[in-house]
C-alpha cells in the first residue's frame, strides 16, 4: 500500500489570554499572544514543506467563546493556504471551541472539513483517484460532553488506511476534564490504524501500533503548568511497516521552570551570576524560537537567606535579570521564586541553655553512632538490591539536614 502522511495537531488554544507575569508586561503580553498564530503558521509551513496528504486537528482551535475576528481569520488564512496547496484539512470541535459556539458568517476554504457533532462522519482521501484514508470524526455540540463518543466509531471502509479524529479524556487522563471519557479498550477494538486525539496538553503515545493512539499535546505553552516541548505529529503510515510517528517542535515561546541551588553563594552578585548561567543554558536550547519564559527556583541554605526573603529582594533581583537579557534574540524573561533556608551559627547555639543546645547536643552524639550504624547495614549494601535503592544514600548528609530541619522550625519560634 502506498504511504499515507499527514499532520496530527490538537489544543491550539488560538488568541489564548496569557496569565502569570509574562502577562503583566505590556511589550511582551502581544508578543505572547501572537505565538499561538505562529505555532499554527509553523504547521502550515511544515505541511507545504512535507507535502502531506492531509492535516488533522483534534479539537480547541480557539481558547473559549470571547475568540475575536482575527484570530477566526487568521485561522482562515492558514487552512486557505493549505487549500491552494491540495492539502485538505479535517477538524473536529472541542470542549474549549465547540460547534455551538463558532461562527456561522465565516466561509472555509475549499478542501476544509468540519465534522458534524450529531453523529461520526467519515470522509475519504485520495491520490491520483486511489483511496488512501477515511478520516473518522465527530464534533462537541456543547462544551461538556460526558458520553463516550469513542464507542460510536464503526470502520465501514475497507480501502485505505482508517483514522479516527477525537478529542478525548482516554484513561482518565489526570489534570484534564473528564470530557468523553474512554477507555484504550475501546479505541483499540475499533481496528482503527490511527487515533489522533486531542484535549490533553501534552505529547503521548499511548499505544504504538495496531493501532497507534496518540496525543499531540498543545502547540503552545500559555503558562509554567505547561513546560516541556509542544508542537505536532508528523506521521507515516504504510500498511508493511510500524507507523512512524515523529514529534515536531512548533512553539514559538518556551515555558521553562527548573531550581538553582544557591548554597554556595555568599554575595548577591553570585547570585546574580548562578541565575544568569542557568538562563544562558536555556538560552542555547531555545534558539530556535521567538522567545523563553523562565521561572527560577532559588534553593539552597545560605547566609544570604535573610537578605533574599526581604521585602522588594525578589522584584529587585527579577528587574535586575531581565535588564542583563534585554535585546536578546531569542527574548527572555525572567520570573523568581526564593525558596532558601538560612545558616545557623551552631556554636554559638551549643553555648545556649535551652532546647536547642540539647539538641544539637544529642546531635552530635548521634554523629559518633554513624559508622557503627554504617556498619550495621554493610550487608545490605553489598547486595544487588541494596546498591539499587541505597547507594545513594549518606547517613551523615541526611543527619545534618534533619538537624537544620529542627532548627528551622525551632530558631524561628524562639525568635518570634
């Protein structure tokens, strides 16, 4: 059987309202909302470039019912285009952008299709008059839809490849409405070669072959709930061979959020420093695109954790970053959060007569029991199971945390 090729998309969220900090910078809130139209123009591009047969979009175009005539139009262009390139488009309604919800006084481009919600419809792609796929589809009528509408696909083509268009909540998927719920029984028994799903914002396979069912994910992160690469499928299915599914990167903006231990650091300037070199890392990995979005975690016990968790550290310090990242290309902002622990002078609380100072006494009475408690688990240690889950593990590390732990919570009600 000849190759079948296509884009599998989903959840593009189109004129998404942004939220968080990125949001509140007017220079940057269009820019962000103008990514949503570039993640879409990239599919479009790669869809000409490829020469794919087709290109499926499972569900949430657009983000709610407050979508403006811009992005409608704009969505339009793109289709368009693919239509003045024999690329036919086949979409189906999700539970952001359900059928009851889109406009009647837009016309689409030749060669759209846009299934019905009533019932599964099924249309045929062909090539030089040879079938080579049904696409199978069905639309939301409403924005909460709780029957399972994979039950109601029956393959009744047997030339061609068949694919079923859905967007659905498989698995009981976690962080997702349960919307048409389903289980993966279901859409196997379908003797379907491909399900291209759409609703969860994340990229999954979760069944290789016979048939494939897999999520594309979002093509644009809109906030740090959503880091991780986003983009589409660029898929391949040929009857003598497992389908090739490959991910293709679309997003025009990175969502990043990742910790920067700052222990070590004993001066605001190195801290600076430590921020500034785990942005520039990002800032290689995101070359690609228009722009990174960072949140940074600041973690670690140092002697600075007093003056970081004062009032207005937090805004100097992001202000202060982002005036190093000004002008560059891919552009960069930098959001923080301080997580750190402060230092304990520990002689100074042995001298003390109080709680504290027996603790700290028991502590190190404790620490003249390590190697005989490091003895004791020898055996453990050398077994293969043991190194497995244990190797790792430092008896006087984990001491010395849970003693800083207790002095968290104990220095700081002795001092309120």
């Amino acid at each position: 059987m000849t190759d079948f090729r296509f884009i599998h998309c989903s959840d593009l969220h189109i004129d998404s309202p942004f939220k968080g900090l990125a949001s509140q910078v007017p220079a940057l809130n269009e820019r962000l909302r103008e990514s949503t139209f570039q993640s879409f123009h990239k599919i479009v591009k790669l869809a000409v470039e490829e020469r794919v047969d087709a290109v499926l979009i499972a569900g949430d175009i657009f983000d709610g019912d407050d979508r403006s005539l811009q992005a409608q139009l704009k969505f339009r262009r793109g289709l368009l285009e693919l239509s003045e390139k024999n690329i036919p488009s086949f979409i189906v309604h999700g539970n952001h952008d359900p059928s009851n919800t889109w406009s009647r006084k837009l016309d689409w481009p030749e060669g759209t299709t846009i299934f019905s919600d009533n019932e599964v419809e099924s249309f045929p792609i062909t090539r030089h008059g040879n079938t080579l796929a049904w696409i199978y589809g069905i639309s939301y009528p409403r924005k909460e839809v709780n029957e399972n509408l994979a039950i109601k696909f029956k393959k009744n083509k047997k030339k061609g490849f068949a694919i079923g268009l859905l967007h659905a909540n498989v698995g009981k998927q976690a962080g997702h409405d349960n919307y048409s719920p389903c289980s993966l029984q279901d859409l196997v028994s379908s003797d379907f070669d491909y399900w291209a799903l759409g609703h969860i914002h994340k990229f999954k396979i979760l069944r290789e072959n016979s048939p494939s069912i897999v999520y594309s994910g979002n093509t644009q992160s809109r906030h740090f709930k959503e880091t991780g690469p986003k983009g589409c499928c660029l898929v391949t299915l040929n009857s003598d061979a497992p389908a090739n599914i490959q991910f293709v990167v679309t997003e025009a903006v990175s969502y990043i959020s990742t910790y920067v231990d700052v222990s070590d650091t004993s001066s605001i300037n190195e801290v600076l420093l430590a921020i500034q070199s785990k942005v520039e890392e990002f800032e290689k990995e995101s070359l690609t695109r228009e722009g990174l979005v960072a949140r940074l975690i600041l973690t670690g016990r140092t002697s600075l954790h007093n003056e970081l968790q004062s009032a207005g550290a937090s805004k100097a310090l992001v202000e202060e970053v982002n005036t190093l990242f000004e002008g560059h290309s891919p552009w960069i902002l930098v959001d923080l959060s301080i997580q750190t622990a402060g230092t304990y002078d520990i002689k100074t609380l042995k001298d003390g007569k109080d709680f504290v100072a027996d603790l700290l006494s028991l502590c190190d009475e404790n620490e003249q029991l390590q190697s005989k408690i490091q003895e004791a688990m020898k055996p453990v240690f050398e077994s293969w199971a043991g190194r497995k889950y244990l190797e790792d593990i430092n008896i006087q590390s984990i001491s010395l945390k849970s003693r800083d732990l207790a002095l968290d919570q104990l220095v700081e009600r002795k001092t309120q």
